[in-house]
C-alpha cells in the first residue's frame, strides 16, 4: 500500500530560519530499482540474430569475439538514481550549514540508513541539509494555501504549506466569493484542483477564540506537513497515472491533516506549542550528546503530533485505518486499498473478480470512493457483512456515550438499530423494509459511510440454511498456515473440521452436478447449520470465499426454429385471404422433404449440440429428438408435420396470424424467412430477451406452445432478464417473484435454457 511513501515530515519557518522539526520513520529507505539483465557473455553466439547467423560463415563466428562490457561504467547497463552520482551536499552552500559541525561527508545515494547516519540524523536527512530541505519546502508567503509539489531528482514532496498573516497573527482566511460576473477575482495564486481550508468547512472564520484581537504568534510563521514519496520506477509506471496518484494522497491525507492543524493553530495556537516542546528536547538531546534515534523514542513520547505521524505512516504502509488524535479531536485517515494500482500498466493488474468498473463505483460509492476501492455494485439484492471492531473496540462505544446532544442521539440510535439489523442473509431492501427506511436516501448513505470507515463490506447474500454455492479466491490475503491456526482457535468443536479440509471439499464440490451448494457439500446436518453460520462469517471477513449465482440464457433450438419457419412460410403463404386447410396441408408436405434433409446434414456434421453446454437430462432429450439410422422420420418431424392434434393445430394457427399480422406492419426485413439458410437453422443464443427482434420473439413465443398459461405468463415476464448477465438474486428483486416460481420456470422450460454459476 503506498509502496511509493518514504517519510512524512513537519517542517516550519521563524525569525530564526527555517527547521526540520520531526520527521518519521527516522532513516527512510527506498525500494531497489529495476536494472535490465546483460545475457552471459559465453552464450555470444546464441545471442545473434538470425540474419547475422545467415549473412556469415561458421568460421567468422569462431573468429568474431564477444564485445567486452564493463557494467560498472556503462550508463545503460542499469537505472541509477540521479543523487548517486553526486553529492548532494553541492546542491548547497557551505554557509548554509549548521554551526555545531555535525556535518559529515555524503555517501553515495544520499539516504540516510545505519548507525553510521545515527549521528547524522539531527542534520541530514535524503542527503540534504536538514535546514535547508525545511526552507525548500516552506515557500513564500504567496505560495502558501494551496497545493505544493516539488519533484527533485527522484523523490517528489507533496503537502499544503500554511502560514501566519502579515502582522504574525494566526487567523482564518475569508472565503472568496465566486460569482459568475465579469469583475477580477483574486490575483494570489491558488490550485484549481485543491479547495481551500475554509471550503472544506475546517472551521468557521468568525468563531469566537478566547485571546486578544491583537494577539501574535510569538515565532511561528510557517509549517507545513510534507509527504514526500519516492518516483515510480520509469519500467512499471503507467504514463498519466502518477499524478493522478499524487492528487489522491494529497487529498486524502496531507490536506486533511494540514486543515486540522491550522485550525487548532488558529483556535489555540497548538502547532507552535508542540514544536516548541519538539525543538526544546532536540536541543537538549545534541547538548547531552545523544543519539538521534534516542531524541525520536523521547518525541513519541513527549509530543502529540509525532506519534500521529508514525501512526499516519505505519497505516498508510499496512493499508489500514489510522486513527490519531490531535489537541483531542480524533481523526480517521486511510488510502484506497488498490491505490497502487495506478502506478502499474493495465496488462500488470491482476484480475479482480468482485470489483465494478470505475464509472459504476462513481455512481454507487461517489466521487471520494470510485477510484481504488474495487467496491462491489451497490444494488437492493446486496448484503451488509460487519467487521469487527478496531483491536477490540466496541463499535457502539461512541454511539451510545453522554455528551451527545440531542439530534446526535437520534441519529446514533438509528445506526445502532440499523448495525443490529444487519445480517448478511438479508438484503438490502430487506433492511429498508423491516427498518422502514428509504433505500436511496438512508439505506445507501449508511451503508457508505460504514464501508468507508472499513466497519462493514458489501457482499453476496446468503442463504439463511446455507444453501449457497461458494468458491475460493485466487489466493488468500494471509499464509494458509495462520489462517489455519486462527481457525482451530476460533472453532475447536469437533464436529468441524479443519480449515484445509473444508476448503478441499467447496473445491471438490464444484465438479458436481446437483448439490454443491454449501450445506450439501460441507453441512450436511440442520442441527449444525448455526454453528456453520459462524463460519461462512469467519471466512467471509477473511475473503476466503467468493458467492457464485445462477446465470441464465435462452437457448433458441433447431425444434423451435423450425416450426416458426413453417409457420411465417405458411402465412406468407395465405397472404391476405388467407389458406385453406388444404392448402396449408400441402404446403407442409412440400417442406417435409426438405427438412428431413436438413436434419439428416445436421446428424451427420455436427452431432447434438455439446457445444451449448446444456444440461445431461436436456441433452438425452434433444438427442432422442435427432433421426437415427434406421428411421426415416423423427420425433421432431413427426411433431411438426402431424395433423391430427387439433390443439396444437389451432396454437399454430395463432402464431401464423401473430406472424402475418407482424409482417403486415413491419414490411421485408432482413430476418426474412424467404432468406433462411442451413446455417440460420443450428441452435444460438438470445443474446438480449429484453430488445428481441421480430423473428426472435416468434421464437419465444413458440417455446410457450402446450405449456400452462400461468408459467406461460410468468416466462414473458422475467424473460427478459435471461440475458447471462443478471444474477438470480437480481431477477427475483426485479420480477417482484420467489425463488420457487423462478424454479417453476426453469424446470418448464428446460429444453431451452442454459444455466451456469458465476461471480457476481
């Protein structure tokens, strides 16, 4: 997380110059860079190219020695940093150097490391001065306010530098009023792409303060919290994504924190008091002679807004929630997880199964959470999984203490039942229903802000008796080991068993038919299933399952393109006075041939039609339909052709006036029959139900020919979300139906349906 980040720094600027007053980790490393490998030297002929090899004799290879490389000197052998190659202490003058003569001679690379830079830590620090990296990063007055990113060599700092006003006086900035006139705004220069403090509503300009209208900072007239970041390799960084990754750390916590900071300066003057506790105990430190590490172990201790730091950068780090406290205001800063992400090429990236695409993250989740997240869709058919507390902490602790007042109450209770109403086998728009909540303005911004704050996650909901098919990921977030120790700690009951057991059988459970779901294959006992509920939770937390749904598309088969083929010949046939029965008779006679042909090609170049994957009872019945070798009729053929069935000769009589009454209305099309190859008669998919074309629906309405009127109704109504791309649990919420009569429509029509599981 962050991989980039070196140290974060507190600088500040007085009468005196300019200071470093604490920064954490002490002595910062980076990560090594990427060299290109040189091949083997003894391997020189296998390394020419084949033109060479052909342009040249086998004697001129022997004779022809391989060049001699000097890797240490050759330039391009490998990336250096710019600093390795010089010493940085002549990016300054001497004069600007400390008197108490601590200065020693630069290595090279410029980065403090070791005990030999223990000693050196009170003066340097990435091989600068420590005076003057402080007056390079606390700008003038003007440039105050607002965004600041310096990039040298190849590290890059990145804060927002605030001062005091002419007069030495801390004090909130007007907010500058935006009207859409023709007058001048402000001159002073201001970032377009960072709001002010004030915008943020850190603090309001004209809140009372307790000191004197005159009052003046005693010495303080600038700081700044500095993060300063190391550049992405050259060989893995994504061009236009590097700034973008610096806009969304500036963001999301060098402004935040700055924006406290003044506040408290303003309000009570808090910075100057603490880097006066800072800087006494350095002096004091240099003057007893002791080590730097010694003066940073006595800061943690003595000063409040260095722990914060460590706090700040140890998450950052881990990819955490950092929760610190400054002048008793607490605050909680984190990065998106998948921050990194920016700084790799596309191909790079792993595949995330869960995650939406940044525009649906920007719908659902808003502009702070679209980008690095990796959120699942926010959707009614989702569930609310709670993590828990951070190191134990009761989440309701600060919900339910006295100093709220009364609208705060209101609302902390609202939550509270909201957290105890929460179970991953409920849905969201359950919650709503039994809260009686609005979903969108309620439900959602809840659901937000428990997510934002890592107290909850979205996921898949589960089946109350457990009745849900789970894989496994990829890999699993921590070793297999521990989370199979943490396991056995968790559930010592001996009727569960291990955890590497349990993943074996929802691994094997996937190349079964029927009865993968969870209880089937793990369960297998009711009287288990609460103590089984605890564990899909443990697991759930630890993103060691992944909830797969039922898919579904419409198979149009060969049966079925047939008879609407028939069916459209015959009422063109008609035309618009119509056919006799004798007519229609004859007309099907004259196609018989034909068709017994098709289908006796269709036996002979492609047998069945494996290749839609259908189910084993759907494929014995489709194969039963295809005309065997000693017959010369088929079961289809004998079903389209017989006549003595008058119901189904009046079904088809309907669909021939559906058909005439569409072409009538719709003109020559480019579906039509007339044109009709071998080709467009071998089974395909529907892809889109919901926008079917013409031929398309007499296709749906054909495979509702002899089946019961009330499954009949309910097939048109859901058909349309048989698209393979919306889950079951989508279907039911948007059908308004149960999963039993989904089940009723599935298992009629059968023959024409694919199903297959996948992630939501």
């Amino acid at each position: 997380m962050a991989e980039t980040l070196l140290s974060i720094l507190l600088v500040t600027t007085s009468a005196k110059g300019s200071s470093l007053v604490f920064r954490w980790p002490p002595f910062p490393s980076s990560r090594p860079r990427l060299s290109r490998a040189r091949p083997d030297d003894s391997f020189w002929p296998s390394q020419l190219d084949n033109p060479w090899k052909a342009s040249h004799s086998p004697d001129v290879l022997l004779e022809k020695k391989p060049p001699k490389h000097s890797c240490e000197h050759d330039p391009e052998y490998s990336w250096q940093r710019p600093v390795a190659a010089r010493d940085r202490s002549m990016s300054f003058s001497q004069s600007s150097l400390p008197s108490s003569g601590r200065n020693s001679p630069m290595q090279d690379g410029g980065f403090d490391s070791g005990e030999s830079s223990s000693q050196d830590g009170y003066d340097h620090h990435f091989g600068y001065s420590a005076e003057f990296l402080a007056s390079l990063l606390c700008p003038k007055r003007s440039m105050c306010h607002q965004k600041f990113e310096l990039v040298v060599d190849d590290l890059a700092f990145i804060g927002h530098p605030v001062c005091a006003e002419a007069d030495g006086g801390w004090r909130f900035r007007p907010e500058k009023v935006k009207n859409g006139g023709r007058g001048r705004e402000s001159r002073e220069p201001q970032d377009e792409g960072s709001p002010s403090l004030e915008e943020r509503g850190v603090a309001n300009p004209d809140a009372p303060s307790d000191r004197p209208a005159n009052w003046k900072s005693s010495w303080l007239h600038t700081f700044h919290f500095v993060m300063v970041l190391d550049l992405p390799d050259p060989s893995s960084s994504a061009s236009g994504n590097v700034s973008k990754y610096f806009d969304i750390i500036y963001e999301q916590i060098a402004f935040t924190v700055t924006a406290v900071l003044f506040q408290e300066q303003v309000l009570a003057n808090f910075v100057e008091r603490e880097c006066d506790i800072l800087g006494s105990l350095k002096d004091s430190c240099i003057t007893k002679g002791e080590p730097f590490s010694s003066y940073i172990s006595q800061a943690l201790e003595a000063s409040s807004i260095a722990p914060a730091m460590k706090i700040i950068y140890d998450s950052i780090k881990s990819s955490s929630m950092a929760y610190i406290t400054l002048h008793n205001l607490p605050l909680e800063l984190q990065l998106p997880p998948y921050l990194d992400t920016l700084l790799h090429s596309e191909g790079d990236n792993e595949s995330d199964i869960i995650g939406g695409s940044e525009d649906d993250e920007l719908q659902t989740w808003g502009q702070e959470m679209s980008f690095g997240w990796r959120l699942p869709s926010l959707a009614p058919w989702k569930s609310l999984l709670l993590l828990d507390g951070q190191d134990g902490m009761d989440p309701y602790m600060n919900l339910r203490g006295p100093q709220m007042n009364t609208d705060d109450r209101n609302l902390a209770e609202g939550l509270i039942r909201f957290l105890e109403t929460a179970s991953v086998t409920l849905s969201l728009a359950d919650m709503a229903s039994l809260l009686d909540w609005d979903l969108e303005s309620q439900v959602y911004p809840t659901v937000r802000w428990l997510v934002h704050h890592r107290r909850a996650k979205v996921v898949d909901t589960v089946h109350s008796g457990l009745k849900t098919v789970f894989t496994l990921p990829p890999k699993f977030e921590a070793p297999l080991a521990q989370l199979t120790g943490d396991f056995e700690k968790q559930f010592p009951h001996p009727s569960i068993p291990p955890l590497p057991r349990i993943l074996a059988t929802i691994s094997t459970s996937m190349s079964k038919q029927a009865d993968n779901h969870f209880f089937a294959s793990v369960v297998k006992e009711r009287e288990l299933i609460p103590m089984y509920h605890d564990v899909v939770l443990w697991m759930l937390k630890r993103d060691m399952l992944i909830t797969l749904h039922l898919r579904i598309r419409i198979v149009a088969t060969r049966e079925i393109k047939l008879r609407v083929r028939l069916d459209r010949e015959q009422a063109r046939a008609r035309g618009p006075g119509g056919f006799t029965r004798r007519g229609r008779n004859r007309l099907k006679q004259e196609m018989k041939a034909d068709e017994l042909n098709l289908d006796a090609r269709s036996t002979e170049t492609r047998s069945g039609v494996a290749w839609l994957s259908m189910s084993p009872k759907s494929a014995r019945r489709y194969t039963r339909r295809l005309p065997s070798n000693d017959s010369g009729r088929s079961e289809m053929s004998e079903l389209i052709i017989n006549e003595d069935d008058e119901e189904e000769d009046n079904n088809e009589k309907d669909i021939e006036d559906d058909i005439l009454s569409d072409i009538e209305s719709e003109g020559e099309e480019d579906e039509n029959p007339g044109n009709v190859t071998d080709d467009d008669l071998w089974p395909s998919m529907i892809n889109d139900p919901g926008r079917a074309t013409a031929l398309q629906r007499h296709w749906l309405s054909a495979m509702s020919v002899g089946k019961d009127p009330l499954i009949v109704k309910r097939f048109e109504q859901i058909n349309q979300y048989f698209d393979g791309r919306k889950s079951d649990d989508e279907i039911l919420f948007r059908a308004e139906i149960s999963r039993k009569q989904l089940r009723e429509v599935l298992h009629h029509y059968e023959e024409y349906l694919q199903t297959f599981l996948h992630p939501s």
